[in-house]
C-alpha cells in the first residue's frame, strides 16, 4: 500500500528534473507495474480511486 502511495506521490509531484505526471501517464504507469512493483490489488483499488475522483490529481 505504501509501495503504491509513495509513487503515486513521486509521479504527481513537480520535480527539479521534470514535471508531474499527467493523470493518463500515473494511471498507465499504475497499470504497467500492477502485479510486478505493485501489489495488483492495491494498485487495482488505487486506480478505481484516482478514476473515479476520489484521489485529488491537483
């Protein structure tokens, strides 16, 4: 859960190198990872949040 929560963080963050993430780029990376650096579950219930607006892409 943790795992999920801190890239998310990283993603949707403006970085000295680069800028956040679009919302599509988090989600896809998300999917991507899901099952290998995530756990599918939690990142499953994590990507119905950020989709259904509950998570705050602002």
């Amino acid at each position: 859960m943790i795992c999920v929560a801190d890239a998310f963080d990283a993603m949707n963050s403006n970085r000295v190198y680069r800028k956040k993430l679009t919302k599509e780029n988090i989600v896809d990376e998300l999917e991507k990872n899901k099952g290998t650096q995530f756990d599918p579950k939690i990142a499953e219930i994590f990507l119905h949040l950020i989709k259904n607006g509950t998570i705050d892409m602002t």
